[in-house]
C-alpha cells in the first residue's frame, strides 16, 4: 500500500504536511550500500575516508571503488546508488573540463558544488526524472580559499564543513566529529596532513567499533603541497588516493597512539 494517501507516488506533489516522499527515499537509498563515509578539513589538506565492500569473491577488489578524481585538485567520493555515482561524475568531470576551456584555469570545488546541487535540485520538480540516490563529498583546493569540503544531497542542498560524514552511519559519525572538534586546540583547521589522515581513519574505526584493515578502507586527500619543493612556486593543489601501504602506515601509527 502507498505510504502517505499515495503523496509517494508523484516527485512533484507536496504531501499535505509539507514533505516530498520521494526526495526522503533517494535519502534513504544513498544508505542502502551499508557504508560509511567520513571527511575532515585541516589545515593545508582535507582528507576523506569510507568503507570498502567487494560485493562478491569472484569481483575483482581493484575495480570497485567509491572515491573518484574529477580535476589533479578536487576529488569526489560518493555513497549510494553506483549507477547513479557513475552519472554523477561523469557529469562533474564534464562540468570541470568545460570550465577550464571557458575561463582557462580549474573549477573551484565550491562552484562544481553549486553545478552539482543545481541539477540534484531540478530532478525534484519534473515527474519525468528521479533523484539521484546518491550523496557526494568534494574535496579540492581553492587557489584563493584553500582547502575545501562540500557536500551535496539529492534535494540540492549543499554547504562548506569542516568536517562531514554520509553514508549509513552518518549520524553517528557526526557526532563523533562535533566532540573532536571541540577537543582540539584550534579546531579541526589546526591539523597538520598526519593528523588530518589519522583523525578521518580512527573516527571511522570508531563508529564502525572494529579495527580496520587497509584493504577495509579507501582514503584519499587533497592537499596544498610544500612551496620549498617547487622552488618556492606556488603550483596548485593536489589530488591523491593513498595506497595500501601508505594507509598501513597511519594504522600502524594509529595503533601506537592507542
């Protein structure tokens, strides 16, 4: 039976209380993959951790992955529907690639945000289109802002955090955020690279109450690498996903901290 006198059925009808049921459900669809995710902000990167599931044995583990590159500064991590991530960033890659032929430099993450919230947003008021059931955290490095971290939900809303977490513990996991936040000195803005990675991985462990694995994870981050390196050029942000042996690396750091 429909939910709500049949207010469900239709993504364009306002339910007599206000609600669009419809959007609810995409919510509750980008939690359905069982993962979590987790973001923080720091000082010269932003770090962001989830959960890695290969749905079968015979599935090849290097083929499945929740963290995508868009530009060599912004990277998009999605929890969802993967069909619908897949379509997600295609569009993201498109948009950036465009706007760099336009304006002849990289999109700023908080402007690739905006493109993506602003189409989530149409797809609620057609009834020949769905929301996507899916909900992507950007990282990137503005030239002018610095570090960056968005989110955006399938209802079109999206705002700057300093921390965020998605996925099917996400409430959870924010929770967790606000009370480490208040116990460092300075904020999550104060945290060095080391820590930024550290403090994504263990809050994850946390909320998932087991120790992981770094064939359990995936991380990725965006960070503002060293002028000293590049003749004390400014060069742009960078975007990169840790492999296996650098994640070992912050466990076993991890681990020692403990």
């Amino acid at each position: 039976m429909s939910r709500g006198g049949g207010y469900d059925r239709h993504i364009t009808i306002f339910s007599p209380d206000g609600r669009l049921y419809q959007v609810e459900y995409a919510f509750k669809t980008a939690k359905t993959a069982g993962i979590t995710a987790i973001a923080v902000r720091g000082k010269d990167c932003v770090c962001f951790v989830t959960q890695k599931k290969v749905p079968d044995k015979l599935t090849d583990p290097s083929s499945v992955t929740n963290i995508h590159k868009i530009t060599p500064s912004i990277g998009m991590l999605t929890t969802g529907m993967h069909g619908d991530a897949r379509s997600l960033v295609q569009k993201a890659r498109s948009e950036s690639a465009e706007f760099k032929f336009k304006y002849g430099y990289d999109i700023p993450p908080g402007v690739l945000a905006r493109i993506l919230a602003d189409q989530a947003q149409v797809y609620t008021q057609h009834a020949y289109m769905r929301p996507l059931g899916v909900i992507p955290i950007i990282i990137g490095i503005d030239e002018e802002e610095g570090t960056q971290l968005y989110k955006v939900d399938p209802a079109g809303y999206f705002v700057g955090y300093k921390a965020t977490a998605s996925g099917a513990k996400d409430q959870e996991a924010t929770n967790w955020l606000e009370k480490q936040h208040k116990g460092v000195d300075g904020g999550f803005e104060a945290l060095t690279y080391d820590d930024v990675v550290q403090t994504a991985i263990t809050g994850l462990q946390n909320v998932l109450s087991e120790d992981l694995k770094s064939s359990d994870v995936e991380v990725a981050i965006a960070y503002i690498p060293s002028m000293e390196k590049d003749g004390g050029v400014y060069q742009g942000g960078r975007f990169k996903v840790l492999t296996n042996d650098e994640v070992d690396h912050h466990l076993n750091m991890i681990a020692e901290k403990d």
